[in-house]
C-alpha cells in the first residue's frame, strides 16, 4: 500500500495517459485544435512584437490565416467564443454589451499589442484585467482571461479555464493522491503544475508537447471529479438527429477511459451495453419473469438489467459478503469509503489483488471499473411499469437499496435459477454502485413531464441541442454555408406556433452527405431537403388537417433552408 504519494505520481500519470493516447481518443481533435491556434497566437505575437511599425490588423493578417483577417476577428476567437478550442468547453463568456465596450474602446489595439508583448504571464493577466477596466466591465470573467493566458503561455498554463473546475481539481488532488499544488494564486499554481512534467520529452518513443502535458489536467480533472459520479443516471433528450445516442456511447467510453487512467488501467472490452426501449418492453424483459425452457417447463429467468447488473456487480457481491466490510461500509456509499478504510480486511486481496498499487485516498467507486446501460427511447416504454420497484435501489445503491423483486418468492434457495443476491434463505436485488444508466429520448415523441415524477426526480436531465460546430467541422467544403441553413431553419421552426424547439432538424442530418460529391453548395441541400429534412417535415406538419396550409409552410422552411 502506498502510504505517501508524491508530485511524482502526477508524472506516473502523465505517463500512462500518453503511452494509451492516440488519434482515436477522444483528446486528439481537442489537441489538434489547441494547437493549431496557439501556434497562430504566437505568430501574432511575434508580428507584434518584431514589427511596431504595423498596426496590429497588418500583424494579425500576417501571423494567422484567413480566420483571422481582423482585430474584431482576433477577440471573438481569444476572447469571446464560448468554445475556442483552447480551453475547457462550456466556460463562461462576455456578454454582448461587455463585448462590445471592448470593441469601442478607442486604445484598444495598443491595449492588445501590450498584452501580445507582454512574456510574464503575471503581467499579462494583470493588463487583460486592465483592458477589462477601461471598458467599464465589472465582472471579472476568470475563464476567459486563463483562456486567453493558456494560448498565450502554453507552458504555464493548463487548459482548466474554470476558476471552480480547478479549485475542485486542486481539493481532488489533496484528497486522493496527497498531492498539494503549490503557488501565492491562481496562476502561479496553474504554472506549478506545468512544471511538474517539464521534464517529459518522450514516452514510448512518442514525442510529448505542451498540448499534450495542457490537456492532461483537463483529463486528470475528470478522472478525480467527475459529475457523473453525482447521480450515475442521466437522460440527453432533444430534437431528433442531435446526437442523442452518439454521445451516450461516447461519454460512457470516455468515463471508462478516465477510470483507466486513475487505476493505470488498460480496457480491453469497455463493460457498456445498449437496449432501445419500444412500447412492448415490459418488466419482464427487464428485470425477471416466468418463461418457458427447453424442456417445456416454465422457469424465472433474468431480463437483460438485472443479468447486466449480475455479470459488473461481482466485485461488489464478493464485498457484501464480508462481514468485517459490512461494518465499515454500513450507511456509507462507495464515494466515501477509501483504499485506506479497507486494506486490513481479511481476504480483501482475494477481491483486490493489486490493491496496492492505489493511493489510499481513492475510494471504492475509484478503483472498481464502472459498467454503462445504455437505454435508447427511454420514453417509448410504460416506465413505471418496467422499472416497477426499481425505483428505490436506482436512488439507493448496492446493498443499502436491495429490495425484494416481484418473483423473489419464486426462488427457494441459493442453487434456484434467478438468484442474485441470497441472504437469510431470501432472495434480493439491488443495483451494484459501478452501474450508469444513461436514457435518450426524443421530445417530439413525448414529453418530459410524462414521466412519472417518482422516477424522473432520479435522473439528471440534460437537453442536447443542433451542433452547428460538427456541421462545419465534418462538411469541410461546404460546412459552413449547409450549417448557417440548418441555423436559419430551425430558428424559423422554434419561432413557429405549431411547433417549436423540440421540432428542431439535428446536425445529424446534415451528416448524410459527408461522403457525397456534388457539383456545387445549392445541390448539396437540395439533396439533403429532398431526401431527409422534406421527409421529415411533411411528418411534423401532417397533423393540421390542411394539406394546403402544410403546403405552403414547407414552402417557408424550403425558403429559410436556402433552397428557393
């Protein structure tokens, strides 16, 4: 067991997470734009800072490329787009008024080439504070300032923008690896901890950057405090075609990965597995129920949750069993019970047999491999009727929440099939602590409010909305004309009375086009009108009973789409 971890462990895990890195992982498109526009900031920089004769417009043109013609281009890119590419997504951003007293500001280019010419990063901060000043803007807006610094000293500053994203990194840190950053504020400890892999030039014959050792917090963040952990149940809805199913899949794998990182772990077969619900799913399908065998008897029989739930939760039915464990873990969940609560425990290495090779400060829901249960059209099953008494062990894990199920008197002792947990010559269930359920759904099939409020109040809910971004990112000849027609059209379709932001047309969609070749930009959304989103409308509208007015509103849509 390893008593005292040290700084040297960050290094272990940078490590570990460059040797299992590649172009595959999720990172790569994250690193590849990071750098690309960093490297055109320090072109900038160097512009300004060799040629005081030209105007910062003349340096910015010189030192980028056509994304960057101008000085208002420049600050939308640096300092105002939500999503930049040079730190951590979903950070706060200027206002439009803040925003635009900036862009008044009669100094500004000279307030801009001094923070360009600046090389202490202390200072640089301090004159972004004072460009913010003389525009009369009160709020600090931390985020986008360390965003702006990160792209500025790529070697001093990781890629957590998030003033509460770090705090809560640095408090992780302590916690589970006894690793305590250094530094007076911010800044200095962002600096802190650049310099702990400064040293790292190679891992297994790879070339390591300062892209790579920026983005490794942002990862390391998520492996320590990840807000997954908070309810471990969650439902993306939204419009059809907007990625619903694709980021389930995609969030679970990268969730995996991260625990891979935190365990030195490497993941052959990711524990995921995707059931797409529809209006015969019943209890019986999920949990147990009475079928018939081979022999023409009738037998209890797993549904597919519980035998998912049987197959990841064996590290945990083995913990239950233990006496000497029920007595540490009891009204406690698998987040606060560490490695150090457990390792005298009698036979713990039969259960964990590399359990010292983890810090003592990582807990139970750390070091156990977490297992997804994707459920696809969540809302085109009776819910309630399909989850039946699972209501309690989804908000009550592992044994706290075990329950009798509706077929558990059916199960007479510990050799009888659909046994799953067998204590006190009874039978229960309950969902092991390792165990995500993430839920899609579309809203124009059926609303949110139809879900009973019992069950609902057990999920986290988080809207997934068009992504204009990957239209322009994936079509890259005619991404950014087709994106701008997917903005007007669903702007047009979220204004309209019979419809509304639910009706919205996906970034999906678009997508069907991606390996096609077309004369020009007008045949490419000709295509994608007539074979998808035409198609797809005539459904919404038919319920008006009027085939005339339906009419003449695909002929508006067609219109905002670009295609008349």
């Amino acid at each position: 067991m390893k008593d005292i971890h040290t700084n040297e462990e960050l290094k272990q895990y940078f490590r570990f997470f460059i040797a299992n890195t590649d172009a595959n992982h999720w990172t790569w498109k994250w690193y590849e734009k990071l750098q690309k526009w960093t490297e055109i900031l320090q072109k900038i920089k160097t512009e300004t800072f060799n040629n005081e004769e030209k105007s910062l417009k003349e340096c910015i043109y010189n030192g980028s490329n056509a994304e960057l013609k101008t000085i208002d281009n420049f600050l939308e890119q640096y300092l105002f787009k939500r999503s930049n590419g040079i730190a951590s997504i979903g950070q706060g951003n200027l206002s439009n008024n803040d925003r635009e007293k900036i862009k008044t500001l009669a100094d500004l280019e000279k307030l801009i080439r001094s923070i360009l010419n600046e090389k202490n990063i202390l200072e640089a901060e301090k004159k972004i504070t004072t460009l913010f000043q003389n525009a009369n803007i009160e709020n600090n807006y931390p985020a986008v300032k360390y965003r702006f610094l990160a792209a500025l000293f790529p070697d001093e500053m990781t890629t957590i923008a998030s003033q509460n994203k770090f705090y809560r990194l640095e408090k992780a840190l302590n916690k589970k690896l006894s690793v305590k950053i250094e530094g007076a504020n911010p800044i200095e400890k962002h600096t802190w901890l650049m310099e702990q892999l400064s040293d790292i030039y190679e891992v297994d014959k790879q070339e390591v950057n300062r892209y790579h050792k920026q983005i490794f917090y942002w990862e390391l963040y998520e492996m320590l405090d990840n807000e997954l952990n908070l309810k471990k149940a969650v439902v993306y809805y939204g419009a059809p075609g907007t990625g619903k199913t694709y980021k389930a899949k995609k969030e679970a794998k990268k969730f995996i990965d991260r625990w891979a990182l935190k365990t030195f772990t490497k993941v052959k077969n990711p524990m995921i597995e995707t059931m797409q619900f529809h209006p015969s799913i019943s209890y019986e399908d999920f949990i147990e129920g009475i079928r018939p065998t081979k022999d023409k008897e009738l037998e209890l029989k797993d549904g597919v949750f519980k035998s998912f739930c049987k197959t990841v939760g064996k590290i945990e039915y083995q913990l239950w069993k233990n006496a000497e464990f029920r007595k540490i873990a009891q009204d406690k969940n698998f987040e606060d019970i560490t490695v150090s609560d457990i390792q005298n425990i009698d036979a713990i290495k039969d259960i964990f047999p590399e359990l010292d090779k983890y810090s003592g400060g990582l807990t139970l829901q750390d070091i156990i491999e977490p297992a997804f249960f994707i459920i696809d059209e969540i809302n085109r099953a009776d819910l309630s009727r399909v989850f039946g008494e699972l209501m309690y062990a989804l908000e009550y894990r592992g044994y706290e929440g075990k329950i009798k199920t509706q077929y558990s008197y059916l199960v007479e002792k510990e050799t009888d099939s659909g046994v799953y947990f067998w204590e006190n010559e009874q039978n229960y269930f309950f969902i092991p602590h390792n165990v995500y359920i993430i839920g899609t759904m579309n809203t124009i099939d059926r609303s949110v409010d139809s879900f009973d409020f019992a069950l609902r109040r057990r999920f986290s809910w988080e809207e997934i909305e068009p992504k204009y971004e990957v239209i322009k990112t994936e079509l890259k000849k005619y991404g950014e004309n087709i994106s701008k027609s997917f903005e007007s059209l669903n702007v047009a379709i979220k204004k309209h009375e019979f419809l509304g932001n639910d009706y919205q047309i996906g970034h999906a969609y678009a997508l069907n086009i991606k390996n096609k070749e077309f004369e020009n930009v007008k045949e490419a959304k000709k295509f994608l009108w007539r074979e998808f989103i035409k198609p797809l409308m005539q459904e919404y509208l038919r319920g008006l009973g009027d085939s005339k007015t339906s009419d003449n509103l695909l002929d508006e849509f067609s219109e905002k789409f670009g295609i008349k």
